[in-house]
C-alpha cells in the first residue's frame, strides 16, 4: 500500500513537507477481515483539525501514522461471507490505496446507475448528510425563509442551497470566493443570490443581497461571515453552525463575530452541531437526496486530483478554494 503519513504538523497553512508518501506491504486479510483497493478518497476541513495536537471531537493524527479518513474501494480479498471481492465498500481507512480492515468496519454500498462512487464521500455521504441535518433539524428550515449559506460552492454549502431551493425557501443567498464560482451558484446550481467574500466587507454585502434580511444563516465559514449574518437577521433568525474554515489555519484568535449581543434582542437560536449526532436523519436523507439526485433537481460537482502522491496537494488545494464541490482523490 503507498500511504500518506503526517510528518509534522502544520503551522498555518500546511505545507508539502508536513506529509511523507510511504509504501507498506500488507497481508492477506484474515478471518472477519477484508483486504480492499481503494477507489476515491476523500480530504476535509475537519482534517485540519486533526493536525494539530489538540484535543477536539476526534482526536488528532500521530505523526509518522497513516491518516485515516473517508475511503470507497472494491474488495479484493475477503476472510468473511458477507463481503466478496467486486463489493464496493465504504470506510475510514483512507490516505492510502490499500487497507486490510475488519469487515464490520465496511459499510457496503450500491454501485448507482449514473452515479460516481465517489458520491458516497460527498452528496450521499457525511458531507451530504451535514446538509441535511444540518439546514432541516438544526437550523429548522421552514417554507419562505430566507436562507444564507457561505462556502456555498463547497461540498456542503452547494448542497445546503440546493435543498433550501427544493424545500421551498423564499430566497436562497451564498458567498464564496471567486467570480467563476458566483456565477455557478447563481446559474446551475439556482440560487437566487451569491456574491463573492474577497470582493468587499461581507456584511455590506449580504445586506444588499438580503435588504429584508434573513431567518436562517448556515454558517461554514465563521470569523467576518457569522458578524454579517448576526447583523442581517431577522427576529427569531436561526444558525446552524456547522464550521469555521477561515479559522483553521489561523495561528490567532478571531477579530469577529464582535456583535454577539444582537443575539439577545433578535431572539436568536445559535446552534453548534456534530453531523453524526444526527444519524437517525441517515435513511430520510439517502432517500430524498437521492431522490433529487436521479431526476436532475439537485446538480452535484466534484474536484477530482488524481494519484495518491497528490492528496496533500488536494488536502491543501482544498482548504484553499481550488475545489467547487466535493473534492476528492481519484486513485
Ligand atoms: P468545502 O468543499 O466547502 O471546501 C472548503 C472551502 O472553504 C473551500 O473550497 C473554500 O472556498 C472555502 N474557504 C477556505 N478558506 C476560507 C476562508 N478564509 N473564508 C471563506 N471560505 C473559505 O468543504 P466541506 O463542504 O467539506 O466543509 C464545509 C464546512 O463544513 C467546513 O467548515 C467544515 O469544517 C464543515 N463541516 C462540518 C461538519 C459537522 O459535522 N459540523 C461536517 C462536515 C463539514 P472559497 O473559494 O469559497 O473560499
């Protein structure tokens, strides 16, 4: 297996030399285990995280280890009934291209007509998930809100906007960082509004994409983002607060939100959440998102490098802004 180890662990933005490409042989897989081939791997924001010797919601990655993190691969060998080589696979053993792992720690999944594997590391998988649990259960979407999305060209961003649109929101506002990504949001992917963050103060400019303001903020970026939408609610406006990406290679503490207290006379809920945490929402969602995904009504983009020995460069690509939509790694 060819794996992609932490060297050391970034300060700021990581760099090529805080990861090592290392090469492991591995064994045949033995009883109740499977060896598997992995298809696409996946990198996240959340990953940054784990960089750092901290201690958070997953605890983070020991140096000189194999990360881990979402995989989809096809089972070469298998040491159980259940699973049999041809079965596509998801799991956590990703960072490499191969891995021997307990077949109870595999999730099987159905190869789609028309769908990538890799849809499971995005639209049908965690990112997908946040989305939905995310904008319906914690931010309690209702029919004729105006919602506001940023990261909205990113995995979960461009699907929260999506599902806002099918679910009947009044208008649906996103922010991301480019012209070319603006102009997608507003064009396939149907929003009604977008602007892009690096063009001007963001609370200016949300206030004239929402002059009557907004009832649901889903907040994936935080920092000046979560201070517009505080300034931009309505009464009762809700957050789902989902991440904080201008944060995460930050090596000092946040200048803003500096406007918290509207939250006490707007009457605002602010919600923090952990997508696995809303698990039983998982059925609901393969089924709807899936739904929209087979007719057309939700579009879904991928960022697709290509090679193990440039998942760092996807990794650090991606919390840059060179992905629109999911970004994966293709092996
Ligand atoms: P994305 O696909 O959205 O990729 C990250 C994007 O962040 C980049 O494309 C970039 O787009 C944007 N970005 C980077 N730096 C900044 C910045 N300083 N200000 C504004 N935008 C920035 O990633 P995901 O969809 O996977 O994740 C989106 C968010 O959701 C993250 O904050 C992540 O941590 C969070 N998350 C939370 C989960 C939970 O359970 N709470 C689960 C999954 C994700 P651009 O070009 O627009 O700058």
């Amino acid at each position: 297996s060819r794996e992609i180890q932490l060297a050391a662990r970034p300060q700021g933005a990581p760099k090529d030399s805080d990861f090592a490409l290392i090469e492991r042989e591995l064994g045949q897989p033995g009883s109740g285990e499977v060896l598997v081939r992995n298809l696409y791997l996946t990198v996240d924001p959340y990953m940054r995280g784990r960089m750092n010797d901290v201690k958070s919601y997953t605890p983070p990655f020991a140096l000189n280890e194999t990360m881990t993190g979402g995989a989809v691969g096809e089972v070469v060998a298998s040491g159980v009934d259940t699973l049999k080589p041809g079965d596509l696979v998801l799991h956590d053993q990703g960072w490499r291209t191969h891995a021997v792992l307990k077949a109870t720690s595999a999730r099987k999944v159905d190869a789609r007509p028309g769908v990538s594997p890799s849809a499971y590391l995005g639209i049908l998988g965690m990112p997908g998930q946040t989305a939905y649990a995310g904008l319906l259960e914690v931010a309690a979407m209702k029919p004729g809100d105006v919602v506001f999305v940023s990261g909205a060209a990113g995995a979960v961003g461009s699907a929260v906007g999506q599902i806002a649109r099918l679910k009947g929101a009044g208008r649906v506002i996103g922010s991301a960082g480019s012209a070319d990504k603006v102009a997608h949001l507003t064009g396939k992917l149907g929003f009604d509004a977008a602007f892009n963050y690096k063009d001007g103060p963001v609370m200016a400019q949300l206030r004239e994409a929402a002059p009557d303001g907004i009832d649901v903020y889903f907040d994936n970026v935080g920092g000046d983002h979560l201070e517009a939408a505080l300034a931009a609610f309505k009464v009762f406006g809700r957050a789902a607060l989902c991440g904080a990406i201008s944060q995460y290679n930050a090596t000092s503490a946040p200048s803003a939100p500096r406007n918290l207290a509207l939250a006490i006379g707007k009457q605002l809920t602010l919600k923090g959440f952990i997508v696995g945490t809303y698990n039983s929402v998982f059925p609901q969602f393969v089924q709807e998102v899936g739904g929209w995904l087979a007719s057309g009504e939700l579009h879904y983009d991928e960022t697709v490098v290509e090679g193990i020995e440039n998942m760092p460069r996807a990794f650090m690509g991606m919390l840059s802004g060179e992905n629109t939509g999911k970004m994966v790694v293709k092996l």
